[in-house]
C-alpha cells in the first residue's frame, strides 16, 4: 500500500510540473496572430521581398509602388489564364475580384527604397540601341517609344501603367518575350503583344539590359495622370480613356 501512495503521489508531481510547465510556455509563446491584410500578405514575401521591393537581380517583379489598377489587371490575368505561372495562378485562383482589388491596393501604397541599378554588361552599341528604342521606338519597325506610354521618367501612370525602372533585367527580357511568342497576353486590345512582336530578340536584349542598368530617379513614382494633350500610341485594353485613344477595359500595357 505504501508503494502504490508513493507511486500516486509521484504521479501528482509530474502532473503538477507539466501544468506549470504549460503555464511558463503559455506566458512565452507567440502573440495571437493579427488578422489583418498586410500579415496575410506576408505569403507574397517570398519571391517579391519585404514589403513586396524585391531586388534589381534574380526575376521577380517589385510590387510596391505600382499603379494599383496595374497590380490589379495582373492579378486578374494570372487568375484568369492569360498569364502562365503555376504558383501565382495556385494563389490566386480562389480570390474574389474585390480580394484582388484590395492587394493591389495595398502594394500601390506602399513607398519603400528602390535598389541600386544592375551594373550594365551589354557592349556600348547594344545600350545605344536599347536607349533608342525606349525614347524614340523604330518607327520603320512600327515600334514606339516605350516612354509614350510609360512616361518620361519610365515610371508608370496611374491608374495601370507600371514602371520600367527598378526591375531585373531577366524579369524585363522574359515578359516582353514572352509577348512575342504569345505565352503571356492581355485583354483587348492587346497593345504590348503587337509591339513586342514588331521587336527582333536582339532589340529585346538591347531593351532590357539598359532599362535594368538605369537608376530610379529621387522620389521616382508614377505620374498621377496624363500630361495635358498626350496621347497613346495605340489603343491599349486597360489604361483607360481620356488620354487620346479609345481603350478597353483591361489590362494591357507594358511590366
């Protein structure tokens, strides 16, 4: 008998140590998790970065800063099939279009650092070519320049053109390839599908590699509106109206 007390009250010990060990753990564990829009959006870290700024290597796209009807209509595409990317189109899939609307939001307000520029590797004559085409285009080619549409500062206009600056240069290489040969598109009228396929591959890399090499410009955003009296080049689903061109109601410019 007095072995089976002694066993009951050894039982009682442990038990008691394990409660209190519960209470020291409770008293120290995490705090609740805060249910809020940029907490769960902790999930687009991974391949954008803190704060969605990523970096000017490697491919992913930043995302804080840009025009938030642009987040918005790429959401959208990798949602709806005309952008081909596995795990963003697995993010997105279940998202209602007002889900959408408040992540694109939520980057477009964001005003954090952009990186230092890629240094440039291209010989002089491909970033000759390549500065050429962003603020001239080829016009024998029916190529515009990329600043008609993007601003002077290549920085985006609201409300959904984004900017061409601070992204990496495979990133820029890859998608106005990807346009070219038709595995990424846009609603109609599809404008950057028509010009990437005007560009020869040569012209692409020339592109790319001077845009990815030229820094943001101080306090760099994009414009708020249209300078008076501008005009688009081409009819672009997605930009809206009022800036020369009748345009759809999609996306469609240039990223």
């Amino acid at each position: 008998m007095q072995t089976d007390a002694n066993l009951l009250n050894l039982l009682k010990m442990k038990l008691l140590i394990l409660w209190l060990a519960g209470l020291v753990t409770a008293a120290h564990a995490a705090p609740p998790f805060e249910d809020t829009l940029a907490q769960r959006l902790q999930a687009c870290t991974a391949c954008h970065g803190e704060q969605g700024r990523a970096t000017s290597g490697g491919y992913q796209p930043r995302l804080a800063g840009k025009p938030a009807g642009y987040l918005y209509h790429q959401l959208l595409n990798f949602r709806d099939g005309r952008r081909d990317y596995g795990p963003m189109t697995a993010l997105v899939d279940p998202l209602s279009d007002t889900y959408l609307q408040e992540i694109a939001t939520y980057f477009a307000a964001l005003e954090v650092p952009y990186p230092a520029p890629q240094p440039a590797t291209a010989a002089p004559a491909v970033l000759q070519r390549g500065e050429q085409l962003v603020r001239h285009g080829d016009a024998p080619r029916g190529v515009p320049a990329c600043n008609q549409c993007h601003g002077d500062t290549m920085m985006g206009v609201a409300p959904a053109i984004p900017g061409l600056l601070g992204l990496p240069r495979d990133y820029v290489n890859a998608q106005i390839g990807a346009w070219r040969s038709g595995k990424r598109r846009a609603q109609a009228p599809d404008c950057m599908a028509h010009v990437a396929k005007q560009m020869s591959l040569a012209d692409i890399d020339a592109v790319s590699h001077w845009l990815a090499a030229q820094p943001v410009p101080p306090g760099g955003k994009p414009l708020a509106r249209w300078p008076e009296g501008s005009t688009l080049p081409m009819a672009c689903g997605g930009v809206g109206v009022g800036v020369g061109v009748e345009a759809a109601p999609a996306a469609g410019a240039v990223r």
